[in-house]
C-alpha cells in the first residue's frame, strides 16, 4: 500500500472532502463558492487532498434504467471453511467476476455479501452455480435476493453525520 503524507483535516479540509465526495464533478470555482475560500486556495487544498491519498477514485453514477437491461441483486454466501486459507480462495474467485462488484464479509449466520449486476437472470444464475459448484471455493450456502425495487439509492457516506479523525 502506498503511504501519502498526511494532509490536516480542518473545517475547511472537511468540508471539501464532504462536498466533492456529494459531487465529484463540480468546477473548482464551484467548489471555492461552495467552500467559502479562494478558486486558488480551494484549487491548492483540493490537489494537496488528492496527493494525500484522501480520495480513492472517482466515479459518476449511472442511471441503469435507462442506459441498459440489467438484474441488480445482493448475493449472500456462507462457507463450509471459514478460515483464512478458505475465505482467501473466496475472495480471490470473487475478485475476478467484475459483475460482483462489492463483496463484505460480515458477521451473523452468512460469512460475506455481494452486490451484484448481471444483463440478466440467466448471467447471474450461471455465475453463482459456477462458484457453486467450485470445491476450491467451499461454498456452503448460497442465497441471491434481486432487487425489486430501490427505495433509497446512496453511494455516498454521510460524512456529516460521522466522527472525523484528527
């Protein structure tokens, strides 16, 4: 993992962070209005952010519905050998099916979960018996839930709302 230098999160610091991490896309002048601070200042901070490591990437939403045919849904997975090695060789398989595009592992009856986006019913059904049926993998339960509906759609944190490092 690269290391970065480490940049002070002051008021002025955060509040970039919180508003580009809403709106990626704005002009620096926007941002400088929005931030209460100088295009140059605002222009200085936000690189010294970037280069700091502090913003992973960049990404524009995209309203699927619109644009293609698509199956959204959330793949729970529940391993037969939930040790390093086991969950290692999961993780590993999981990393190479793009379609999976976030996988957690988490704590309870099911040891990960995966967001999904598969052209289909058929794509997704294959993929899943695919891993299923990997003995490397040691996948002993498999439950997918598609998505009906999407009440609330956020890829953003509530920065507002959490307590910030010092």
């Amino acid at each position: 993992m690269k290391k970065h230098k480490t940049v002070k999160l002051d008021a002025i610091n955060k509040k970039i962070l919180a508003t580009l991490h809403k709106n990626a896309d704005l002009s620096n002048q926007e941002l400088s209005d929005a931030v209460a601070l100088s295009p140059s200042a605002c222009f200085q901070r936000t690189k010294a952010l970037k280069e700091a490591g502090y913003f992973v990437n960049f990404q524009t939403e995209m309203d699927l519905d619109r644009i293609c045919e698509h199956v959204l849904a959330y793949v729970e997975f529940k391993l037969a050998n939930n040790t390093i090695a086991g969950r290692a060789a999961f993780e590993e398989a999981i990393q190479l099916i793009p379609e999976f595009m976030d996988c957690v592992r988490v704590s309870d009856d099911i040891d990960y979960i995966s967001f999904t986006c598969f052209p289909d019913i058929k794509a997704l059904n294959q993929s899943c018996n695919e891993l299923s049926a990997n003995p490397k993998l040691g996948i002993e339960r498999l439950k997918t839930r598609v998505i009906l509906e999407r009440a609330k759609w956020c890829l953003g944190y509530p920065l507002e709302k959490l307590k910030w490092i010092e």
